[in-house]
C-alpha cells in the first residue's frame, strides 16, 4: 500500500524598506541607477566606516510587527553575520538574532477549510547585499554594490503551510498588509520581496518533522509554486526509494522547473554571531511606540466591512477595490468628487481595469486622476455623453490623464437632448424601416433594440437614448 505524506512549509520573506537612503549610510535605495553609483565608504565596507541606523527603518519595521499582530521587543540590538561572499564587502552582514525587534506575530489566511492564522516566528531588520552579475559573453563575474546596505525586514514565518496555495495566500496578504502600511511596494519583479522555502515532508499522522531544504530568493509566485511543487515530489521520490533527504539548500531553476544543490546548510554556530561593535542597543519607549501605532491607516479588511457598511457595495465589490492600495485610494477620491460610489466602483472594476490588464499595467502605474474619472462620470450621469462615448472618452484619456470634458467638446461628443432633432431622426429611422415597424405593431417588441440604433446611427452616436426609446415607443403606438 502506497504511503501518504503530508508537506511542511515556512517560509523567510525579505522585503526591502521604502525610505530614501540605505539602513547605515545616506546613499539612494532608489532602484535602476547605474551600477555603483548609489555607493559610499559605509555600504562598500571600507576600514573605518562607521554606520548610523536610519531611524525610519525602526519605524516602519515597527508598523509590520503591530499590524501583524507581533509582540513588540522595545529593547533590541544588531548583530554581526559574518561570511565571506563577494556581494557583501564587510565580510559580515549586520543583522538580528539574539533580540530582535518582533515576534510571535500571525497573518490569518483564507482556506478551502476557513480562516487559518499563519504563525510569525519573528521579523527582524538586516541589511541587503549587493548583486552579482555573471557575464556569459565575457566569462566574468561583476558585483553592483547600489543594494548592499538597502534596509531589510526579515519576515520568518513558523512551518504552518501544507501547500502552494497556502503559501501563496500567505504571501498576498502579506504582500497587501506591507503596501497599504507603505513600508515597501513589494515589487517581485524588482527583488523588493522574495521569499526563501523551507520544505520538507513526512507521513500523512506523523508528527516528527523530516529533513527540510532550503530554496533561496525566490521572486515570483508562479516560481514559488513549481518550486514547492518540484520539491516535494523530489523529497517523496527519495523516501520511496529509501534515500535519505538531504539538509541543504537548494537553488530553483524555473526555467528547467528543477532544483540543485548548491550548499549543506549552516546553522547559526557556522556564522558566528556576536552583537555588532559599532551599533548601540534600540530602545523602543511607549511613547515612540504608540506613536508609530497611531500611523497605522486602515487595513485592507477594515476597508472592505467599511465599503459594505458605508457605500452599499457588495462582498465580492468590495474586495476587488481594496485588492490594492492605490485602487482603494483612487475610489475613495472619486466617490467624494462625483458623490456616486456605485458609479465610481462600477467604472474602476470594469473599463478601467480591462484598460489596465490590455496595456500590462498595475494600479501603481495608473495616471488616471480621481478628478478626471469623477469628471466622466459625472458627464455620463447628467446625460451629456451616453455609456458608449464614455467608454470612448476613457480609453482616449486614460493613458496620458487628460480632461475628459475637454476632450468631449473638442471632438463634439456631448449627446443631442434636443427633442426636435430626435423627433427628426425617429421620424427617418421609421420611414427608412417600415418593415421592422410592422413587425413591431404585430407584437415583435425585440425589434425596438434595432429601431433605437438605427437612431443611434442617424445621429452619430449622440442621441440620448433613453429620450429615443421614449418618442419611439410614442410613435409607435399608432
């Protein structure tokens, strides 16, 4: 009889910080510059550099341990992770691990069994390495020093996920949670967040845990999927073949959806961790720390019961618009300009997300002002440009954000409500279709749909078509 096994994941997520200069120095984090450009004595570890700790980095790991429900360590400290590696050019990384700031935390997670709280083992404050680039062409390795010293937080989760899509849900409400408290933007595709795997697995009722691996900086959630799909299928086929799994870690190919070895796995000892020198302890008073609680703005879930409560809107809507935090905010703006949050969410979950996922954009990257998208629909409520031309209207506006009324009386597109002008198109609409009257008359009411286009038509798309349906079902009476 073949043996069930059951899957134990957790995970180390780094998430690079949003403030303007690096955790020890006043060099830019900001991404894309040229390469060892954003550099300087203290982030190339020169002799006798000495760091400061930027205080906004305190700050907003603070705002992720309290909104992930963490206990607050108000004493903490910097230690030294000493390895030699040619992106890190101290030789050691400063980090945490004897006191750090957070722990014993928890992100609750949807699953197909109900809510499940992922437990937050701790989050700790690091600085980032720096890159290196291996030149195929010219068989060579360089290193870019712009990340070394880019603030981190570690967010070290306990082994309490079973599957890919656990871990996923994990990741996306971590994801939102960071962006909404504005800590960082949590770009994969950047390297701002990326996730390390710890995996192993053991019998279906088991409790004694197997040997785990470790799958290193992991950036994209589909990658994050076939690894912990590979991998496990990998382990299981060494314990049916009674090979032991091995403890090390492990890099994902996820082009060859195949993972290699790459190194036995250190424990803390082989680090060799001791406080850092030149770094004096953190303490964190109630007062800084109340503060920083009263930064907190309001969540992705408070929005969403808020939207319900508030606006009318429903579960599903509700979701869609908090899904990220630049949606939410651009919903909110333009329901205060137009006064219409149905109208505003309608538009927002519809045309102007279809626009977005055609042109391959995020809401990060959306121009498109609360103002603007009030303006129209405003327009559209008050009759002077029907749904067509509004959608219209919205794609030739959206990308560069221009005013859409101006744009609609520059190109002539307010709707015709004068009813002598209607009453003239109706009238040719009808002699020009006696046939389709007739069947009317005869009780084939589904031919008014055409009536009312072949209207549309005459008028170029600016009739208003709910005054077209009413002359015509007054002239057709006869």
């Amino acid at each position: 009889m073949r043996k069930e096994y059951e899957t134990i994941i957790g995970l180390e997520v780094h998430v690079e910080l949003a403030t303007r200069t690096k955790i020890f120095c006043g060099c830019s984090t900001v991404f894309g510059g040229a390469p060892n450009t954003h550099t300087c004595p203290v982030c190339t570890g020169m002799p006798g550099s000495l760091p400061v700790l930027n205080r906004q980095v305190v700050e907003l790991a603070l705002r992720v341990g309290l909104a992930a429900n963490c206990q607050i360590n108000q004493f903490c400290k910097f230690d030294r992770k000493n390895y030699f590696y040619p992106d890190n050019p101290q030789n050691y990384q400063i980090s945490q691990l004897y006191l750090p700031i957070c722990r014993d935390g928890f992100i609750a997670i949807g699953t197909a069994g109900g809510e499940k709280r992922i437990r937050i083992h701790e989050i700790h404050m690091e600085e980032d390495a720096g890159k290196l680039i291996h030149d195929e062409w010219e068989d060579c390795s360089l290193v870019d020093y712009n990340r070394s010293g880019v603030p981190l937080i570690e967010i070290v989760s306990e082994p309490d996920m079973r599957n890919a899509d656990e871990v996923i849900s994990y990741l996306e409400r971590l994801r939102l949670l960071i962006q909404y408290l504005g800590a960082s933007d949590c770009k994969l595709q950047e390297g701002s967040m990326r996730a390390d795997v710890n995996l192993s697995v053991r019998e279906k009722g088991s409790d004694v845990l197997g040997t785990r691996t470790e799958m290193k900086n992991l950036n994209s959630f589909k990658a994050i999927t076939r690894a912990i799909e590979g991998e496990t299928k990998r382990q299981i086929e060494r314990l049916e073949e009674g090979k032991p799994v091995i403890q090390e870690t492990r890099r994902w190919d996820d082009n060859k959806e195949y993972s290699y070895a790459m190194r036995s796995k250190e424990d803390a000892k082989d680090y060799r961790y001791f406080p850092d020198p030149d770094l004096p302890p953190i303490y964190i008073d109630d007062a800084w720390l109340e503060a920083v609680r009263g930064r907190i703005p309001e969540l992705a879930p408070d929005k969403m019961r808020r939207y319900q409560e508030e606006y009318g809107l429903s579960e599903y809507d509700s979701r869609l618009l908090t899904g990220s935090r630049q949606t939410a905010e651009l919903f909110e703006k333009t329901t205060a300009l137009c006064k219409n949050a149905k109208k505003a969410a309608n538009w927002l979950i519809g045309d102007v997300s279809r626009l977005m996922k055609e042109r391959g954009i995020g809401p990060e990257d959306l121009v498109l002002s609360p103002g603007h998208l009030a303006k129209l629909i405003t327009l559209t409520g008050a009759g002077r440009i029907n749904l067509n031309t509004a959608r219209e209207v919205l794609e030739a506006v959206f990308d560069g954000d221009r005013d859409p009324e101006a744009y609609v009386k520059e190109h002539g597109l307010l709707m015709v409500n004068d009813d002598e002008a209607l009453e003239k198109a109706v009238e040719a609409a009808l002699k020009a279709n006696p046939k389709t009257v007739e069947e009317y008359r005869a009780g084939k009411t589904k031919v008014m749909g055409f009536l009312v286009g072949q209207v549309m038509k005459g008028m170029k798309g600016k009739a208003n078509p709910a005054k077209v349906n009413e002359i015509l079902a007054e002239r057709l009476k006869g």
